[in-house]
C-alpha cells in the first residue's frame, strides 16, 4: 500500500473516545515525572540565575550539598509537586481540546504554525496554575524559610498575594513561546523522520523515537527563551529573606518586566541573559522528553487496555447470545454453534 494513503499513526491522532480521567492520569504522572525527576538540575539553575556574580555548575551543585546535603537539591520539591499535577492537567486537557479543534490529523501535511498555537494555549492554563508554586519553590531552592507553610505565610503577610503572581508576565512572556516552539520542532522532527509513516506494528519499536524528538525540541525552545527565564526568576526570588532572619519589608528591586530587563540589561550587561543556560537545555530537554513522551505512553496504554477490555467484553457476549439461542437436540444437549 502506498505510504501516502496511510492512516496517520496512532499516537498523532486525537482518539475523542478517550475519557478525560485517562487525559487528566496521564498528564498527572508526566508532570510529577519531569519536574520531580529533574529537580536537582532545576535547583542548580535557578541558584545560576539567582547569583550576581558569574558562577560555574559544578560549584554551585557542591556548594549545596555542603550546605544542606544532598537533600538540600530537592529542598522545595514539594511545593512544584502539588502544584504541577493540576498544572499538567490543565496543560495536556488544554492542548488535547485545542488539537481536535485547529489541528487536521488526517492531512499529511506539516502545520507547525497550527500546533504551535495549541502548545501556546495550553501554557496559558499551566502557568495560570503552576507560578505561585513556582515562586515558593525557587526561594526554597535558594535556602529560604523554614519551610513551604513558613514561605507561603511570610510572602502573603509582609508582600501580598499578588507578589505570587508578581512574574506571571514574565512567566507567560517565556512558556508561551517556549511550549509553542516545543511543539513545533516535536512535530517537525516527526516529520523528517518519516514516523507519521510507519506501520502500526512498528509502533512500540519507534516510541523512542518520540522520546527523542521531544527532547530535542526541549533543548531548541529552553534556548531559544533562555533570557526570558533569567527575568522571571530575578522577579520570584526578589524580596524573600534567608531562613532564620526577619522581614525587612524592602521595596523590591524590580517593579515588573520591563523594570527586570532593564536591570539586568545595566547590572551584568546582555551575558546576564544567558545565565544558567547550560543547566537551563540540560533540564529542558530531558524534561520535555519524560513529559510528553510519558503522557503518550499513558494514554497509548491505557487507551489500548480500554480497546481490549471492550473487544473481550464483546466477545463474552456474544458467546452469552450464542449460547442462549442454540437449538437443543433430542436428548436435552445444544448442537453446535456456526
């Protein structure tokens, strides 16, 4: 048969008989997977960004495990861990809604535009949700507070709860294009690696694949808004105070995102920017890869559970109603069933 005629492969395709609960597990499991998973290299990140002064990775990484151990790479990890299973909910629900309404699966045809702009959507709802988290995840990082209660308490008494959406601009200003790019080049690399056209019975040789052109397309969007992520964290971790002392009430340095550009921009000059951009790709594409490529596993599973339970369901009965309408010979036992 030819390639072109082919349906598209599986995991392309939006099945609209997939119950939300299956979109909502998967995208659960692959939030707490990638942020929890790559939080030691995210910790290092921010901690790059956070510093004045230019720093290498390797000592920041050992400076806090002198600090605080090796548990100090996972201080803050369950404020993000709450927060991102909503997050991904939202997220991949979003994006799912946005595909089966401007994406046309069935066309052979690339449209990274299209899916850029269902990527761009579904970071609007993430980042609705996950910044408040974010912020008390990063000031932990840094080694602030006693704790998540002791972060949240101090932030909502002496700076307010609009200081947790304080980068939400700067939030959205960098995963909007970030998640847009994401998609794009995800879907772009599918398409030169020809898996749109792949047998169905390839389907579990080529997973990696998908794995793979995730993670690439993590590292290429990481870099692209690498400068934006700079910005919004020198406007999450503003204002906090070290664990252990008294808030002073400071004007924070920063009024908002154009404020944090131009500091930045006079402080450190433009390779302020690109700090921490190296942890930044190393976290992005490993992340992008275990998230996206563990909700399309979930879903491609338990989807193919689902289509089993049922085939078999059909099966029982239709044996049940074979069974009932067997004729009975003479001696009371049912002939058999054609």
């Amino acid at each position: 048969m030819d390639s072109s005629s082919r349906e598209p492969f599986e995991w392309e395709v939006r099945d609209n008989s997939i119950p939300f609960c299956t979109h909502a597990f998967a995208g659960s499991c692959a939030g707490i997977m990638e942020h929890v998973g790559m939080f030691p290299v995210d910790t290092v990140k921010t901690r790059l960004q956070a510093s004045p002064v230019s720093v290498r990775a390797t000592d920041v990484a050992l400076a806090v495990v002198r600090e605080r151990g090796f548990a100090g790479l996972m201080r803050g990890a369950s404020a993000i861990g709450a927060g991102c299973i909503p997050a991904h909910i939202g997220l991949f629900g979003t994006y799912e809604l946005a595909s089966s309404a401007l994406v046309d699966r069935n066309l052979q045809e690339h449209q990274p535009c299209r899916v850029a702009a269902c990527g761009a959507a579904a970071a609007v709802v993430h980042d609705a949700v996950l910044t408040p988290h974010d912020l008390v995840k990063q000031r932990l990082q840094l080694g602030r507070y006693s704790g998540v209660l002791d972060c949240v308490g101090s932030v909502w008494r002496y700076e307010g709860v609009g200081a947790f959406y304080r980068s939400l601009p700067a939030t959205m200003a960098m995963n909007i294009p970030f998640t847009g790019v994401l998609v794009a080049v995800n879907e772009s690399l599918k398409l030169m690696l020809r898996l749109r056209n792949h047998d169905v019975d390839a389907a579990l040789s080529s997973a990696s694949n998908y794995f793979l052109c995730a993670g690439l397309g993590g590292a290429v969007a990481a870099l692209v808004t690498s400068p934006l992520d700079v910005v919004k964290t020198r406007l999450q971790i503003q204002g906090g105070i070290d664990q252990g002392a008294k808030s002073t009430g400071a004007k924070p340095q920063y009024a908002g995102l154009l404020s944090a550009f131009r500091g930045i921009l006079q402080e450190q000059g433009l390779r302020g920017f690109m700090r921490g951009v190296g942890p930044r790709v190393l976290l992005a594409a490993p992340a992008a890869a275990i998230s996206w490529g563990t909700y399309e596993t979930i879903c491609s599973s338990l989807s193919q559970m689902t289509s089993e339970s049922k085939q078999m369901a059909g099966e029982r009965q239709s044996a049940e109603n074979c069974s009932r309408s067997m004729p009975v010979c003479g001696v009371g036992l049912p002939l058999q069933c054609t």
